[in-house]
C-alpha cells in the first residue's frame, strides 16, 4: 500500500493546450523507485487498485529489472494539492531471502500546469518499520518493502512414546514453516537410526499412455495409429508412494518435468538418483534417446544428455550395473 500528498495541483494535460489542438498536452508522471528483488515480471499495465487508483488510470507500468512503478495521471483527472493518494498494487517475493530496499526507495516525478510542467524532486519515501504482520512468527518491522525471509523451519520438535528396548515407539513430529507448503511438497527427516523399524520402500510412477481420455486430462494427445480407433493421450507426470501403494503423491506434472510425455521408456535407480531414458512419443515425437535424472524422487528431473551414441528406442530395460572393474 502507497500513501502519497503532493503540495500542488497536477493535471492530465495543459488545458490551454488542449484547446490549441494539442490533445496530447502535458503529463503527470510519478515513479517509485528502489523496489528490487521481486519476482514480479515487467508489466507495462500492473494492476492498480484503493481510493486513488482511477486517478491513475487503475495500472502504472512495472519495470522488474529497476524496481520501478511508474504511473501517469488519466484523462480527466487531476492530483489535487494537499490531499492524500492511497493506492495498493501487488507483486510477487522471490525464493531468496533478502533486506528491505528501504534505503533505495524513492518517488520523483512531473506535475502538469496549465502553463507547463514543474519537477518535483526525488525524495525517499517513508516505509513503515513499525508493524508487525498477520503471518506466522511475523515481528516488529516486517511491514517494510520487499524484505523476504529466507525459507526457514520456524518449529522444529520431535518427541517419542517409548524408551524401552524392543517397545512400540510412537514419534511426534511438530513442524511450521514460514512458507506455504503445498501438496508438491517432499520434507525428508535425517537420523533416526538404529531402529528395527524396516525400510518403507519409496515407489515412483512416471509417465504412460492411455485410451480415450477427455483432452483436459492429457499431457500430450495423438491420433491412433493406422487400423485403430479413437485418441490415446501421453502423460510426463511423476507420482511417488512410502506406504507400499496405498497413497500416492503427485509430485511433478508433463511441464514440472521437462521431459516431454511419452511410454515405454526404462527407468533406473543409482547412487540416490532416479533415472528415465529413451521412450515412444507417439506418431508426434516418433522413439526417443534422451536421458533424465532426478535426485528429489520425481520432483524435478535434469538432462543428462541430449544424444547419447544409442539409436532411439522404446520398449527396453535399463538396470543398474554392479560389475568389477575389469569388466
């Protein structure tokens, strides 16, 4: 939110050169400036809103690489001296923790007169260091422009039922973080050895074909091919289950990972690393050769190469090696 007071009036255009012809006349424009580190795309029409939006025409032009919103005054409207601006517009915190620009951030701008334009001077906007938000762990200062926590546990605890030797032990684990989790999330707890609890395998489910899906449904959709009937649509999803199937958790779609949909492709697992190569893509991409990996079970895959020296190929097994080293 931005309050703004101006100690003089400011118009859309000169009136005079109005009736001389000149439609376009003066402007008033006003940036801000110094408002780095979002991960708001340039915008030439951000969304303006709150009392004194419409003066603006309702948008201002956002540029993300120098953190600056400019707006213009509207036809027909004037800033009327003394009188507050109350406008709000929204963008986006990036990944990465980072201090309030504060000390960077500035308004500047020129005011339209009937007979020309005056400047009006950069000054250093006052930003409100005295509140604290409606957020998790939020404290005294949290209000000021883009200062972004860096993504932390706020409460980390865990606790157990039993500490007998061979007993049935109950772990109580409490978590808050200060980002939103959602259900991509994958949260992995180190060091709880030794325990005679055995190993809950983790299962991963990627990709496939099927028959006469709706086209909301599909990753990629194709023609069957010659003698056949109907579509078949082609899925690049990535799903994982610790409970030997019984639950599932969708932890990527077709665009999440990379590589493009498609089916009998082999899949591997190696040194903590899951990988996926060659495959059918249907009549569309034809075989392919191209090998993937992911370290976070599914969740993000990297190209590992492009064009291996194999032929494209689908329908084949891929397994880890565990051989001496003279083989």
């Amino acid at each position: 939110m931005t309050t703004l007071v101006i100690n003089v009036d400011c118009e859309h255009s000169a009136p005079l050169l109005m009736k001389l012809g000149m439609p376009w006349g003066n402007e008033t424009t006003l940036s801000i400036t110094g408002l780095i580190g979002s991960a708001t795309s340039t915008n030439p029409q951000l969304p303006l809103t709150g009392a004194g939006a419409a003066i603006f025409g309702n948008s201002g032009f956002w540029d993300q690489k120098y953190g600056t919103l400019t707006f213009k005054v509207a036809p027909g409207q004037r800033v009327s001296a003394g009188v507050a601006i109350l406008m709000t517009f929204s963008l986006t915190n990036s990944m990465r923790g980072q201090q309030s620009p504060r000390l960077f951030t500035y308004v500047a701008g020129t005011c339209a007169r009937t007979h020309g334009l005056l400047v009006l001077p950069r000054r250093y906007i006052d930003v409100d260091l005295g509140t604290a938000l409606d957020e998790v762990a939020s404290v005294v200062g949290d209000g000021a422009p883009l200062l972004i926590r860096s993504p932390s546990f706020l409460v980390r605890k865990i606790a157990q039922s039993n500490p007998s030797a061979g007993g049935a032990n109950t772990m109580t684990l409490t978590l808050a973080a200060n980002v939103d989790l959602d259900s991509t999330t994958l949260l992995t707890i180190h060091g709880l050895t030794p325990t005679s609890t055995p190993t809950s395998p983790r299962f991963i489910l990627a990709g496939g074909y099927s028959l006469g899906q709706s086209a909301a449904s599909k990753d990629l959709l194709a023609s069957r091919p010659a003698g056949g009937a109907g579509s078949y649509a082609f899925y690049g999803d990535s799903w994982t289950s610790n409970d030997w199937g019984l639950t599932w958790l969708q932890v990527s779609n077709a665009s999440a990972s990379s590589w493009s949909p498609r089916e009998g492709f082999a899949l591997a697992v190696a040194n903590a690393s899951v990988f996926l190569a060659g495959g059918w893509g249907g009549p569309l991409q034809g075989y392919l050769k191209d090998v993937w990996a992911s370290t976070d079970v599914g969740k993000t895959w990297q190209l590992v190469a492009s064009s291996p020296p194999w032929s494209p190929r689908g329908y084949f097994e891929m397994v880890r090696a565990s051989l001496p080293l003279w083989c």
